[in-house]
C-alpha cells in the first residue's frame, strides 16, 4: 500500500513538472549598469530563465548580467529598442519558452508584479498581458508631459488596431507560446510597442491589461530617449504601419483628392487663357504640383496594395 501511494506521488511530481510551463524574462538594457543587477536578481524570482539584451551597452551592463547568470544576447552596436524585442523573442523561442515576459532594465518596473501580469495567462483569458499604468489611472504618478505622451500615441495605436489599450507604450509585458509563435516584429526603434499592438490585432490574439506601478522616483533615467524623440519616433512607425495596412484609403483617396485639384487647378489656368489669352504662372504651377502629387500618392497606394495582397498570398500557402 506503501509503494502504491509512494509510486502514486512520484506520478503526480511527474505530472506536474510537464504542465509546469517555462517562463522567460527579457530585459532590453542599454547602459544600464547602475540598474540592470536588481532587475536580473528580482526578476529570477520569478523566472526560470532571464534574457538580457545588451544593446551594444558602451559600460558594464552585459558584464554585470553575465555574472548574475543571465542569458545574454549582444548587439554588436545600438540598434534600437525594437531590435532588443526582437532578438527576446527569437532566444525566447529558442529556449521552447511557454511565456515571455519583457520589462525594461533601468528599474522603473517592479518584477515582483510578474505574478500579476502572468495570471491572466494561466488563465487563459490572454494571449498578451500589458502592466498598464493607467487601469486605475489615480495610481498613475507621471510627469504631466509623459502622461499626455503616452495617452496621444496609445490613442494613435488603438486607431490603427481597433482595440482599446489604455496604456499602449509599457514596456512591461507578457506572451503566452501563441503569441511568440505569430507576432512578427521588424521596428528597430520604439515604435515596436505599437507595431506589437497592430500586429496582435491582426493575428487575432486576446490582449489584456493588468494595474502596474512604474518608479519614475528611483534616481534612474526614466527613458534612453527623451521624450520629444522618442514620440515623433513611435508617431512616425504609427503611420508608416498604417498606411502598410491601409495603402488605399490613407494614401488612394488623398491621392485621388490632389489629382481632382489639380484638374480643377488647370481647368480654371485655361478658363483664363481662353478669356485673357494669357497664362497665370502661378495657378499653372499649383495644377502642374497638385497633379503629380496626386499621381505620387495614387501610385504609391497601388503598389503598396499589391505588394501586400501578394504577401498574404504567399503567407497563405
């Protein structure tokens, strides 16, 4: 009876160990050598692998990680934060991970929330879990300029997919196997936040947010970028991703709008040739630039919409 119940456990142990999923923690870093010891130390935790990417750290970043045990992937050189997401999911997916969970490695974060954010996965009520700051805003303590930041550009990306993130640029996330599987990502700045966004959208992934806290009060930098750069950088990724997705509505309408004023242009240039038997340079100039601005855009959209009908063409093989 003895060796039955002891046999009976053993099988249990077994069990448990199989379903037990394997959980990843990548921290984007770069010169983060005053921060990167606490996030790698709390975050193993909660981990049973932790993933720094070295951005091409100029100081004692990777070294520091290396020697805490962490899995270090190095850029040779800076090549952005979405290029650091990247190379996280591709050692993710190398490792067989079950879950990533990124989060930034200059503190602002807390690892100890991992455990709230990796709820709702092994629920599976969500394919990606974003630490919001925002979910109860009353607890979001900001400077005014970031707050209102963050808010316009998560507005930007929740336009182009059609959800209703609160909190559209935390770094601070998690993905379950699905999710790895099918985001592609291919911003190399930081519009990879929104792009992951649009993207999962798109696959049809179930996103949630949970209440994070972020330490802007730590003594750390709260940002590699300032803020001034580091909007028109995701603004801009916003749009070029939009009108990837959208090339004839964002670019064919507008384009055919410009193509109807610059016919209106010219036909008001020869009205007044015929009555005045004289040219007005500057409405011919303003016809001659609408029209090959419309032409431009119109072009553009058609090409861009073939392009991608080719592509999910291909990717549907």
């Amino acid at each position: 009876m003895v060796e039955v119940e002891k046999n009976r456990s053993i099988k249990i142990e077994v069990e448990a160990a199989k379903v037990k999923p394997f959980v990843v923690v990548g921290i984007p870093a770069f010169n983060e050598e005053r921060t990167i010891a606490k996030v790698v130390l709390e975050s193993q935790r909660f981990a049973d692998k932790v993933v720094v990417c070295d951005d091409g750290s100029i100081d004692m970043t990777a070294e520091i990680a290396e020697r805490l045990g962490a899995d270090v992937v190095r850029h040779n050189r800076n090549l952005g934060y979405g290029a650091a997401i990247q190379s996280l999911f591709k050692r993710a997916k190398e490792l067989d991970a079950d879950v990533l969970i990124t989060l930034d490695g200059d503190g602002q974060h807390e690892p100890k929330e991992i455990v709230d954010i990796l709820k709702p996965l092994f629920a599976s009520d969500a394919d990606v879990v974003i630490g919001s700051r925002f979910v109860d805003a009353s607890r979001a303590v900001m400077p005014w300029y970031r707050r209102a930041g963050i808010r316009f550009l998560t507005k930007m990306a929740n336009n182009g997919s059609k959800s209703d993130v609160k909190d559209g640029q935390s770094g601070f996330r998690a993905y379950n196997r699905r999710a790895l599987e099918k985001l592609a990502i291919f911003e190399d700045g930081m519009g990879a936040s929104a792009e992951i966004l649009i993207s999962a959208r798109k696959q049809r992934l179930k996103i949630c947010e949970v209440q994070s806290s972020c330490n802007y009060n730590n003594g750390t930098r709260t940002s590699t970028h300032n803020p001034a750069k580091h909007g028109v950088s995701v603004v801009t990724s916003i749009v070029k991703l939009l009108v990837e997705d959208k090339p004839l509505t964002l670019l064919g309408i507008p384009g055919i709008l410009f193509l109807a004023a610059g016919a209106s242009f010219g036909a008001w240039m020869l009205q007044l040739y015929s009555l005045e038997h004289r040219i007005v340079t500057n409405i011919a100039l303003a016809s001659m630039a609408f029209i090959m601005v419309g032409f431009f855009c119109l072009s553009t959209a058609i090409t861009l919409y073939a392009i991608s009908r080719l592509a999910r063409k291909t990717n549907s093989r």
